[in-house]
C-alpha cells in the first residue's frame, strides 16, 4: 500500500526565489563523507556506505504518481516558476517505505523518511490556470497558492528503485536480524544484528 505524507510546505514570500539546489549541496556533503563498509557500522554514530537497493516486502512498495512505476521511496517537490525562470517551492509530498541496501560486506536496513537527496528528477510543468487532471489532484491540498497567476506549477519527481546503486549517509543504530529473532531465544545483544540507518537531529540522512 502507498504511503504519503505532506512533509514540508515553505512560507509565503514576496516574489519568486532560487538558490542552490539541495541536490548540489548533497553531492558535496557525500564526496567529502568516508564511506565505510556495511559490516563496519558503529552503533550511535554516524556511518556512509555503499550498496545495492532491495525490497523487503513487495506489498509495501511505493507507486511514484509522475513516473507510473513502483519504487521503495518518491518524493515530489512543487515550484512555482516564474516567467524569468525564477522559482519558489510551494511544498511536497513524500512516499516512503523501509528497504535494505546490500553489499558484499552486509546488509543495512535503510529508514528513507525525511532524507535529503542527490538524485536525478523526472519533471511535468502546466501554467496554474490550465494544469489538467493529474496536476490538479496531485497538488490539491498539498501547496500554497502563487504569487502570480502567470506562473507555472512545476511538479519533480525524484524516486528510489529496487537494484539501484546509492551511497547513504546517516545515523546507525542496530536491530536484530528477523530470522534470527524467530529462531534464537536470549536477550537482543545476544542476537545477530544488522544496521540500521535513518536521519536524526546529529546526522542528517543523505541519500545519492
């Protein structure tokens, strides 16, 4: 079952705003971060890895609204852009479901809400006053309205795959495996764990 939530809608402004894009500022912040093996996680510190993206479970995938295709996470970003190519954000969406991101050195389970990201984006953009069924639905409720009615509504699209390769950064903790909870009796240090990386207030969640 798909899951979205509004996780952001910025203040009204006067005018129309454009800044560095935060992909650009992520892509940074992952090539100056140490990428780690899976295996080496610490526990309540911050860690970086590489891996391949699998599913856990097929009935909790996403469907990305834009791009007509089921994924493990999506978000949606809308502008409104200016005549001038100005733009603001108006607000987002964002879809998200647990996946794991495996290398020959482990697995971690990645939890995607909230992340930042360096990932390429699929656009659609329609004037304010004519943007069809799709546009429509998809930002009822969701934005603020513009600043000009000669504007454009501009909806990205950005989404993880299943087998796509992604360097992650963020907070790790430990969980015990599934198959291991299920068959091993004992207190949880006593299990086998694997990795969990999220964001949090020490380390943001970076995804590229």
């Amino acid at each position: 079952m798909s899951l979205f939530v509004v996780i952001a809608v910025t203040a009204t402004v006067i005018g129309l705003v454009g800044g560095i894009p935060d992909p650009r500022k992520v892509k940074r912040e992952l090539a100056r971060a140490r990428v780690q093996t899976i295996d080496s996680l610490v526990e309540g510190k911050p860690g970086a890895v590489r891996g391949t993206v699998a599913v856990i479970d097929p009935e909790t995938t996403i469907w990305a609204p834009l791009t007509q295709h089921r994924c493990v996470y999506v978000l949606v970003v809308f502008d409104e852009v200016g005549v001038g190519g100005d733009y603001r954000e108006l607000g987002r969406i964002e879809g998200t479901a647990s996946f794991l991101l495996r290398s020959e050195h482990g697995t971690a389970r990645i939890v995607p809400s909230g992340a930042r990201l360096a990932l390429p984006g699929h656009s659609v953009a329609r004037p304010f006053m004519n943007l069809g069924p799709m546009l429509t639905e998809l930002s009822r409720g969701q934005i603020e309205q513009p600043n000009y009615p000669t504007s454009w509504l501009r909806a990205t699209e950005y989404r993880i795959d299943e087998g796509e390769e992604l360097t992650i950064r963020g907070w790790v903790t430990r969980e015990p495996l599934p198959e291991a909870s299920d068959a091993v009796s004992g207190y949880r240090e006593q299990l086998p764990t694997r990795a969990v990386i999220s964001g949090s207030r020490r380390a943001k969640l970076l995804i590229g």
